[in-house]
C-alpha cells in the first residue's frame, strides 16, 4: 500500500487523520530503520562505492537511502534502481521525508507560513503544498526587490534541489500532480510517466483554453524554478549534459554557481557555440528549442521583466498575457511606438531575454510573430527552408512592399529593434564575421556571454571597415562584407534599427523629426536638418550618408523604388558587386526617363540635396578629388563652394593658359559631371536657391524644379525678379554662355541637334555651332526656340557673349566707356554696350574683329526684332501698334523690322524713330546686315557688284554701269535709301 501510495489517491482520502498521521509517521520510519538501511547496503553495495557522497553519510539516520534517491540518475545496478525508485515515491510523498530537508528549511517554513513541520498538523490533501509554497516564496523572490522574509542560501539550495530530483517523474512533485491530474488525463493521457515527458506535455497545453487555472499556475511555477537552474528539467539536463561539458558551459569560475545554472546562461553559452559553427547535439538543439519558445510566450517566467518591466506592463500591456503577446507589447513600448519608452532597467531586461531566446536564429520560437507573418512567409518567403534564418532576412526584405501585411510588419519591427543590437542575434552574421570581428574589433577579448560587450560597438566596427579601399587595408572578408551590406540595407528602413543612430539622436528626431511618422522620414529629416544637429547626432547621420553615397543600395526603399529605371538604364553598373557611387550617378543622368516614377525621382533629388551639404557624401568625387580639395580648398566642407572653388581654379588656368592646371585630370573630369547634375534643380545651388525662394513663390509656384524648369522661369521673368535674385541669376547665366554645356535646358531640348550638327564641336563652343545651324531645314524647330531663346539674352548684354567679349576687348572700353561709368557691376545693361558697338560698326570705326562678331549681330537681329533689346524697349508701344500682324508671326524673317522702316514716318517716339534710322544706317554701311534687302537685291548685287569689297557702304553706292536693266530689288534699295538719306 506505501508503494501504491502516490497513484491512487482516492484510497488515501479514504483514510482518517489519524490514520494518515501514522502513514507519515510510518513511512519516516521506513527511511531511517536499520533494516532498509541494511537492504540498501546489500542491494546497492557497488552503487555505495561509486558514489562518493552516499558511501560518506553517517548510518542509521536516514541519509543513506535519501542520498540514494538524489543520485538514482546514476544508479546502474537493475535490483538497486528498482528498490531506490519504490522509496522515492515514499519520500517525495512529503517534504518531511527527504534528507535534511527539515533541518535546513524549518526556519522558512515557520517564518513563510507554509504549514507546521509537526507530525499530524497537515490534512490529507496537503501533500507537497510544503514544497509548493516555499518555491512560489523562492520565485516571488526573484522577482521583487522588497524582500521581507528571504529564504536561507542553504534552504534555497535544498528547494532547487528536491525539484531537480523531481524532474524526471511529474508523480514526484505532489503538488503540481494533484493540481493537474485532470489536465494530464485530457491532455497527455497517452504521454508514458518518466523522464519528464508528461512535463514537457503539459507544458505545450499550458496557454490551451481548457487548461485549469491550478494547473497553469503549478506548471508556471515550475518553469520559473527551471529558469533559475536547468537541471529541474530531466529531458534538457539529460539532452545537453555532454554539449555543456564539451563546450565547457559550466566551468567560469569568475562567475557564482547561481549565475551559471540559469537556463538563460546555459541557453547562450550553447547559442554561441551553434553560431560558432561547433557543434550542439540534435537532441539538445531540440530541448533549447522548446524552451526558447517557453520564454518568449510567457514572459512571467523571466524574474528580470517581471521585477523591471511591472509597472509597464499594468500601463500598457494588461490583459496581453498568453503566447507572447505581452513580450511584445513591452518590445513596441521600447521602441518608443506608444509615444513613450520603458526605463533602462525594464529595457534591459528585455535585451537578456531576446538574447536567452535567440528568435534570430529560428523565427518560430515567436509565435506572434510566426502566426502574425505566416500568409507573408508562404508567398514572399516559400523558397526558404521553415526556421531557416534567412526567413527574418526574407521579411525585412520585404518590408513596406505589397505583399507585407500591417500585422506582421509591427511584429517583426519590434523584434529586430532588439536584435540590431546585439550582432551575435543574427546568426548569417555572426557566422560570417566572427573571424573579422576578432581581428579587426578585437572581439577575441570578450566573454560570448559577457554583459560589457557595447551594444552595437562590433557592428559599428564591421561597418567602418566594409568599405575600406585596398589601399587604407585591413577590409573585410568578402563574405563578411555581403552579411554587413544586408544589415545596412535592412536597417537604412527605420531609424530605430540602428543602435547607435537613435542613441546619439534620440534629442534631434524628438526636436526636427516629431511629425515624421513615415517609412523612411526620420533619416531623411535628420540629413535636411545635418546642419543644426547636435554634434554626436551630426557624426553618425554624416557618417551613413558618407556609407550611402558609396553604396546607395543602402538605401533599400530607394532601390526599390528605383528599379524599373535600374533595369532599363542602369543595369550595367547595378550588377557590380561592388557600388562606388555608380548606380546612383546612372540614376541622376536618368532622372527623366519615362521609366522614372515620382517616389524615384523624389528619391534621387532628395539625396543630391543631400549631397551639397558636404562633399564627402559625393563618392566619386570625394576620390576623385580628395588631394585636390585638401592642396586647393582646404576647410571647405559644403560640396557647392568646393565645386565653386575647384571649377573657379580650373577657369582661371585656362583663361591664363597655364602649362600645368592645378587640379588634375581625374578631378576635372568628375568635377564636369557635378557641374553638369548641379545644373538640373536649381536646389543643388544653395546660395540661388535661397535668394530666388520668395521670386519662386511669386512668380514660378506653378513650376516643378527637375529639368532646369525653374532655371528657366526665372531666366524667363529675369526684369521681375528682385535685385539680389536677378543678380545670381544674371551671373549662373554668364557662367552658361562661357560653358554652354552647363545650360541644362539647351543641352536636353538641343540633344538630337547637337548629335546632327556639332558631334565633333568643342563643348564651350556648342552654343555657336548651334546658331550657325539655326536656320537649316533640319533644323528642330523646338531647338530653334531654345537657340532663339538664348541669342536673346546673349544680346542683353555684351559679357553674356564670351565670343564678343573678347573680339572687342579693345574696343568696349574705347568706345563705350560712358556706359560702363554709369552702369554698376551687378546690374543687365540692356543692349546698351552692343547698341553702342553698332554705331560704331556703322561708322566705320571698330576692330576687324570686333566687326566680324557686330556684323553677325546684325544681320541675325535684323531678321527677329526680339535680338535687339534697345528696339524692344524703346518701340514697346510701336510695334504691337503699327505691326501687330507681323510680331505675333510664328517665324520672324524680318517682318517687323520692314514694317517700321515702311513706317518710319508715324512713329512719333523719337527714341524708336532713332533705333529705325540706325537700322537704316547700319543697313547703308553694310547690306549684309539686311538680310531682305540683301535677298532682294541678291541678283543685282551678284551681276553689278561682285567685285566690289562688302562693308562701308561700297555696294550701296556702286553706280549701275552693265547694260542689263535694274531688277525691281535693286530699284527698291535705290529709292529705300534716297528717301531716308537726309535723315540718316
């Protein structure tokens, strides 16, 4: 009956008090009476020898047999086993039993209350409640700081160690049997008693719907203990008993024994060791497995979070309790995604457990996140082995694309918000860098389970030297830098996903960034506000922009967003493995492909934005031209003045034809490049930008910037602009006309033109060969706009013409210096310096050359009106007035200019009259310059003038002297000039 005693219960509650009282009185007896004493002795001679600590206990009281039963795991003898398992159930059947259980935990007992340790006090259900309450006071313990009655070191000891010995046979813990004898029956009926089985089953049904309270509570005490000392779980001590000695999990002697029997040590002195590449037993991998699983869904069994986390739970996170649900609550409230963050402590404590659990290395562990991404896993992650890691990499991968769902998206953010910060949490990287991290971050010094590893500090190392040239040496290994490259790609997704980043920040997104809530706007908004950035926060925001320029496919969302341009124009470059600033320089010379998409252009503008603050964050050009900014523009950060500086440098060697130009060849060349992006988006030009904002909103609010578009209202409306802004505009303008490769509109509009007509023609003359082409039938008429477009600012004033500027560099200031005096430096000076050189042209006065650039002036103005400023300005109300018809002409041939010479006599303006009598004159001097007269009058001048030298007037004069009669051109230039002569 003592043997069938713990198993049929419902005799034993048959049985009075007194009755029960002599059972326990008896049983007691059993374990200290000589004779079973001797019978073990007999049995179990060569176990006794065997077992040091059993052959030293004093006889007759008891201990013998009691030793025996706590080492019964390494009793092989069949006949000693047996007879030790039938007196394990009598002394396991009450605490009172078991050696020196009593003595060591008398004091407890009274002092918790947990019952009276006198013989016949405890009624007949009571069995094992002893023991209970003194776990559940040892796991209240740890859990609370305000330790009223801590329990004795060496009752502790004694409780850890009757439920180490109870591990194997659920029978032996009496009180979580009682309390789940129907749980067993419903739920793990089938499951054979012995080696914790029916432990490890009931624990699976522990959140079931149909799991009893009493039941729940006993298994969650039990896993608390398991916590606090592995070796309460049979099957994971069982499993892992060679792998923790192989791996010698147990041997840090810097560390107290309590310390090293936490399941969380054992689970991440294993952990590494797989991560390692050493191998873990399958048997023992299973075991972590499941009680990784066990952390994460019940986060009541981490005495840490329940101490330091409490009072978020109860503001943020009650109710939440059952498969990780709670867990992850805390995770979002430490991210900051509820609008405030848990103290460090609580923070913490979550970072042990995510390290415990290592979700990285197997996303089922998580349920949440498993049941929350599942739909997503089997549509953007089904060629992934289930449990591979790769499976986490996989979904951040598709973060923010169509087929992430909302859910699963919130889950895996507050994961990988704790995993980016511990790298060995990433088991491909760990795998992958572990042998650079000891060599270049000197990880080799560092315990794998050490708590003063920096969080992030290895990371942040890995990444610094991922994109070291050959030349600064000590570089990743390559499969090291494809792991660091995925890492940055995922993390360039959300700001909190870099450790470092939101450290430094956390004072700067708070005071720019508050209102940017969406994917991807922290990052952006802390690089537009670079310059007003604290300066740690300045550092790493400066730092990764440096990281992106070099690799832009760092910045995933753009990427993504990108590829359909990628694929069409860029493909060639994007296919490198390796990225140096070539993907995104494709992108920019691309940005207004028809392939383009809004969120992609966008996207490259914002970072050629950007790009300006600092030259650094232009790759190619920083290598490019690094020695020359340090020689030749030293303590110049912003990427504008460097660019200002070094194409300033260049121009002045050419203008002084300098032997040998002080930037080299290699940053010349991507200095044109720059030059040439800058050109597109009037916002790549800070100091314009800035002085033309209030000019943009009044007078271009309608206008998009890419495309040199805004350039072009403002050059459009140049005489309303306001002073400062006109100035800059006025000076970007004679900086196009000297490098007409730099007028981004004219280059685009021209691109077919300029490969028909000037494909061998130098870039600073291409604006020239342009003109010259002008008028050919081949012409693009939308070229020959923009052609048009530019003549006439060329001839608003005379340094916005570099050919005439110099051809009549001596004669500007000889003839013309009257003007000048009275113009200043930054203001148009409207046609007046070429209306100048005009008449002198007429009199006959200039330098051949100056009269060779004139001469084309002339003629060209004499057929479009809109090239003589001079005649605009002063026959603004006579035009529309006497020639409405002919200025509103889609071609201009002339017409209007016939029109106010035929009307000479009803201007009643005299400036007007006067600039139609120049006309008249520079006509006289030269009939070249009048192109109808010289159509009309092109026979006549072929058959009576051909010898005559054009210029001053000779053709004009030379008197008919062949017998042919006159054609009616040549008459019409006879009375045209008879009648106007008095006047001119």
């Amino acid at each position: 009956m003592v043997t069938c005693h713990p198993s049929h219960v419902t005799l034993l509650d048959a049985l009075a008090p007194v009755d029960m009282s002599l059972l326990w009185n008896y049983k007691l007896n059993l374990t200290m009476d000589p004779k079973f004493e001797s019978v073990a002795m007999e049995i179990c001679k060569s176990t006794i020898t065997e077992i040091k600590e059993c052959s030293e206990e004093e006889r007759g009281k008891g201990y013998l047999v009691s030793c025996l039963v706590d080492h019964r795991g390494n009793i092989t003898e069949y006949q000693c086993h047996q007879y030790i398992t039938k007196m394990t159930s009598i002394v396991f059947s009450d605490y009172r039993l078991i050696c020196g259980f009593m003595d060591k935990c008398r004091e407890d007992i009274n002092t918790l209350r947990c019952g009276s340790i006198n013989v016949g006090e405890k009624d007949i259900h009571s069995q094992g409640e002893v023991i209970a309450c003194l776990e559940k006071a040892l796991v209240r313990e740890a859990e609370q700081q305000d330790q009223a009655h801590p329990i004795r070191e060496e009752c502790k000891k004694s409780i850890m160690r009757v439920a180490e010995l109870s591990s194997d046979d659920f029978h032996l813990d009496r009180f979580l049997y009682f309390s789940c004898r129907e749980d067993r029956e419903r739920f793990c009926e089938n499951t054979q008693a012995g080696e914790g089985k029916v432990y490890k089953c009931l624990f699976s049904h522990k959140f079931e719907e149909a799991m009893s309270e009493k039941c729940r509570e006993a298994l969650t005490t039990r896993q608390k203990l398991i916590t606090q000392d592995y070796k309460v779980s049979y099957s994971l001590t069982k499993a892992c008993k060679a792998d923790l000695r192989k791996h010698r999990c147990n041997l840090d002697t810097n560390m107290p024994r309590a310390r090293e029997a936490r399941l969380s040590y054992l689970l991440l002195c294993l952990e590494s060791a797989v991560h390692r590449g050493r191998t873990v037993s399958e048997d023992c991998q299973g075991e972590m497995l499941e009680y990784r699983r066990m952390l994460i869904e019940d986060f009541s069994l981490s005495p840490e979070i329940v101490l330091h986390c409490r009072g978020d739970i109860e503001t943020h996170c009650s109710g939440l309790h059952r498969k990780g649900r709670t867990l992850h609550c805390l995770m979002r409230v430490g991210r900051g995604d509820k609008g405030s963050t848990v103290d460090g402590l609580c923070q913490s404590a979550l970072q042990t457990l995510i390290q415990s659990a290592d979700p990285g290395s197997d996303y089922r562990i998580d349920r949440a996140l498993n049941e929350a991404c599942e739909s997503v896993i089997q549509t953007a992650c089904k060629h992934i082995r289930s449990g591979d890691p790769m499976i986490l990499s996989c979904l951040m991968e598709h973060l923010y694309t169509e087929k992430m769902v909302e859910d699963c998206e919130r889950r895996l953010l507050e994961l990988q918000y704790f995993i980016s910060r511990d790298w060995k949490l990433d088991p491909i990287l760990y795998k992958k860098c572990q042998g650079d991290a000891a060599r270049l971050c000197h990880t080799h010094g560092w315990n794998e389970t050490s708590e003063l590893m920096p969080p992030g500090a290895v990371f942040s190392c890995l990444y610094r030297h991922a994109y070291r040239t050959e030349e600064q040496g000590r570089r990743l290994s390559r499969d090291c830098k494809v792991e660091v490259q995925r890492i940055l790609h995922q993390r360039a997704l959300d700001v909190k996903l870099d450790p470092d980043l939101q450290k430094r920040c956390l004072t700067d997104l708070g005071k720019w960034c508050s209102d940017k809530t969406g994917t991807g706007q922290e990052l952006e908004c802390l690089q537009d506000h670079l310059e007003d950035l604290l300066s740690g926060c300045g550092e790493v925001v400066g730092n990764l922009t440096e990281l992106q320029s070099e690799d832009i496919h760092i910045e995933a969302l753009l990427i993504r967003a990108c590829q359909p341009v990628i694929q069409s124009h860029c493909h060639d470059v994007s296919d490198n493995q390796v990225d140096t600033g070539d993907v995104m320089e494709c992108l920019v010379q691309n940005k207004h492909q028809k392939e383009m998409n809004s969120k992609c252009t966008v996207g490259v503008t914002h970072f050629q934005l950007i790009q300006m603050k600092d030259f650094r964050f232009s790759y190619k050009f920083k290598m490019a031209c690094k020695e020359d900014v340090l020689k030749l523009c030293p303590n110049i950060k912003k990427k504008v003045d460097v660019v200002i500086c070094l194409s300033t440098t260049v121009r002045n060697d050419t203008l002084q034809d300098v032997k040998e130009q002080r930037v080299s060849l290699k940053c010349r060349k991507q200095l044109r490049v720059e030059e040439l992006e800058m050109s597109e988006d009037i916002r790549l030009e800070p100091e314009l930008y800035d002085v033309c904002k209030t000019d943009i909103g009044r007078l271009c609010s309608n206008v998009v910037f890419g495309n040199a578009q805004m350039m072009e209202c403002l050059k459009e409306r140049k005489k309303q602009l306001s002073q400062q802004c006109h100035q800059r505009v006025f000076k970007l303008q004679e900086g196009e006309m000297l490098d007409p490769e730099l007028d981004y509109q004219l280059m685009r509009v021209c691109k077919q033109m300029i490969k028909r007509f000037c494909t061998d023609v130098d870039a600073k003359n291409m604006l020239q060969c342009l003109k010259q082409n002008k008028n050919s039938e081949l012409m693009d008429p939308k070229c020959k706009q923009m052609i048009t477009k530019r003549q006439i600012t060329q001839n608003t004033d005379y340094r916005l013409n570099p050919i005439l500027r110099k051809a009549c560099k001596a004669d500007i200031p000889k003839f013309c210096q009257p003007i000048l005096n009275k113009a200043s430096d930054d203001s148009e000076l409207e046609g007046q310096v070429i209306g100048c050189l005009k008449l002198k042209y007429a009199d006959q006065r200039l330098s051949p050359d100056c009269e060779d650039q004139i001469r084309v002036i002339l003629q060209e103005s004499a057929l479009d009106y809109r090239l003589d400023p001079q005649l605009q300005i002063h026959c603004a109300e006579e035009i529309p007035g006497l020639c409405a018809e002919e200025a509103v002409a889609q071609e201009q041939t002339g017409q209007v200019e016939e029109c106010l010479k035929a009307n000479l006599l009803k201007i009643k303006h005299d400036l007007c009259k006067k600039e139609v009598l120049n006309m008249l004159k520079e006509s006289k001097a030269d009939v070249f310059v009048d192109p109808v007269l010289h159509t009309a009058c092109a026979l006549d001048l072929k058959h009576q003038c051909a010898a005559v030298t054009p210029g001053r007037g000779r053709r004009e004069s030379r008197p008919p002297v062949c017998s042919q009669p006159m054609t009616w051109g040549y008459i019409h230039l006879l009375h045209h000039l008879s009648v106007h002569s008095h006047r001119i």
